[in-house]
C-alpha cells in the first residue's frame, strides 16, 4: 500500500460513524448562512446597536423566514453577548384575542416551568418578572423576542406587548420585538396608518427588511 492509499484509509477510518437517517443532511436539521440571511442578520444587528424597539420581517410563505431566525438566535449571542435571552414567540391563530391565552402561549414558548396558572394579569406579571431577571443577566441589559407569523396578531395583541415593553422599560431592560410574517404584516401597518394608531405604529413598525 503506497502513501497516498494509507493516507486515504486513516481519513476514513477516522470519520465518525453516523446511523442512516440521523445525519443533519438527511434529516433537514441544519443551518446555513445564505446571502439573504445574512443580510438580515446585518439589518438585526444595526436595529439592536441603534436600540430599536421593534422592526418587521416579512415576506412571501415558504421563503426560509423561520430556518433564517432560528440561524439568527443562534449566532447573535456571540455577536453582542452570550447570555443575551433571544426568545422565539410563535404566535398562534387565534379566532377572539385572549389575554390570558397570549400570555400563556408566550411562557411557553420561552421555556417558563408556570405558564399555565393564574389569572391573566398574573401571567402578565409573570412574563415581566421572568424577561427582566432574563435581561439583567445581561451586560447589554435588553431581550431579544422574535414572533414567527406575527401577521397572526390581533390589534389588541399589540396593546399587550405595548404593556410588556413598558414594563420592561420601567424596570431598566430594553425590548426589541421583531414581527415576522408574511406580507399582511405590511397591511397591518397601513391599516394602523389610517387608523391613526400611532403608538402601534412607532412602537412596532417603524423598521423592515
């Protein structure tokens, strides 16, 4: 056997055996940095740096949109601090906007161990408690929620959020909420717009990409 056959044997014989049907490849659990992601992912860091408290990401279905968040959560830490709570909120559909309900889908979510018990101010309470120990573990002092399929949202679900953040704020933690959804995002925004629900308009959907 020459060099080149003993070399060619030793790398193979040192790769890791992985059964049929685990492997990331074969399975789709995997993450890759594409152009567009990571041009997101510019845009997210310049919203965070300039503490922004909210922006939108929104696009057609099946775009990657989620697979892109997921990749995001996971490389942010390392870029402004590793112990910086970045949560994913998956918002639901739901046919009547229910507070309790919401505060509860949130705990959930962020991996809370009491989603369920109370009333709905006590959730509330909950969830703010719970995302200011969260946020001054943080040198940056700040929570990081990404809401996948938040064109799902309810106005009032907005006034919701607008209470956490004030909360929050309050307390010395800055909120940055990043709705993501398909393009009803956009009219949600425009029909704020004609609503005059400036406060919505500023507190959630001044920034997109």
């Amino acid at each position: 056997m020459n060099t080149n056959e003993e070399r060619s044997t030793m790398e193979f014989m040192d790769r890791p055996f992985v059964s049929k049907g685990i492997h990331p490849v074969e399975n789709g659990r995997y993450l890759i940095a594409t152009n567009e992601i990571d041009r997101l992912y510019d845009s997210i860091c310049h919203w965070i740096n300039n503490r922004a408290p909210e922006a939108i990401v929104y696009g057609r279905p099946r775009l990657g949109k989620s697979k892109a968040i997921e990749y995001i959560r996971k490389v942010l830490t390392s870029e402004f601090d590793e112990k910086l709570p970045v949560y994913k909120i998956i918002c639901r559909h739901y046919k009547n906007a229910n507070e309790g309900i919401f505060f509860e889908d949130i705990l959930k979510d962020i991996g809370h161990n009491l989603p369920f018990n109370g009333k709905a101010n006590i959730k509330r309470d909950r969830l703010s408690r719970f995302l200011i120990e969260q946020g001054e573990k943080s040198r940056q002092h700040r929570v990081i929620l990404f809401l996948d399929e938040a064109h799902r949202l309810q106005e009032l679900h907005y006034g919701w959020l607008m209470d956490i953040y004030n909360e929050l704020d309050f307390a010395g933690v800055h909120l940055t909420v990043i709705l993501v959804g398909q393009n009803e995002l956009l009219y949600q925004r425009t029909a704020f717009i004609r609503a005059k629900k400036a406060q919505l308009i500023g507190r959630f959907m001044v920034h997109g990409s």
